[in-house]
C-alpha cells in the first residue's frame, strides 16, 4: 500500500467494491509482535484484503508506545 501513495489511508469494503481487492498477498497477521528471530516462520498469512475485512486502515508511519506503568500491590498485579 505504501506504493500506492505514501499517506495514511482507510478502505471501508462493500459489495461493489471489494472485488478491486482480490490480489493475493502477504499480510502481517493481527497481534503479531515483531521479533527478528521469528519473522522468517510465517508471521504474514495469505489474504485477500477485499475478502478478509469490513475495512482496512493503513498507517504509512507508526511509532512504538510506552508500556502503561505497572504498579504492584499486596494482592498481586
């Protein structure tokens, strides 16, 4: 998607027009976390994104968060 443009992008699918997006390709499976040591193991599944969901948004450019802090307490966390 980043060919098509460089820019943040939202599809939202219907009936006609989901058949645009029927190319096979290798998308990054929902909940995958990224470790270089696993990549190579098939962190990206077959899809048609057109036939896998409702909408699809894109971000060209993301950044990492910061992990909420964790306090513990007398009763676990």
């Amino acid at each position: 998607m980043h060919k098509a443009g460089a820019f943040d992008k939202l599809f939202i699918f219907t009936e006609e027009n989901r058949n645009y997006f029927t190319d096979w390709i290798g998308h990054r499976a929902i909940g995958v976390v990224y470790n270089p040591e696993y990549e190579q193991f098939g962190n990206y599944v077959p899809s048609q994104v057109g036939n896998r969901y409702d909408a699809f948004i894109f971000l060209d450019q993301t950044k990492a968060l910061r992990p909420l802090e964790v306090v513990a307490t007398s009763i676990g966390v």
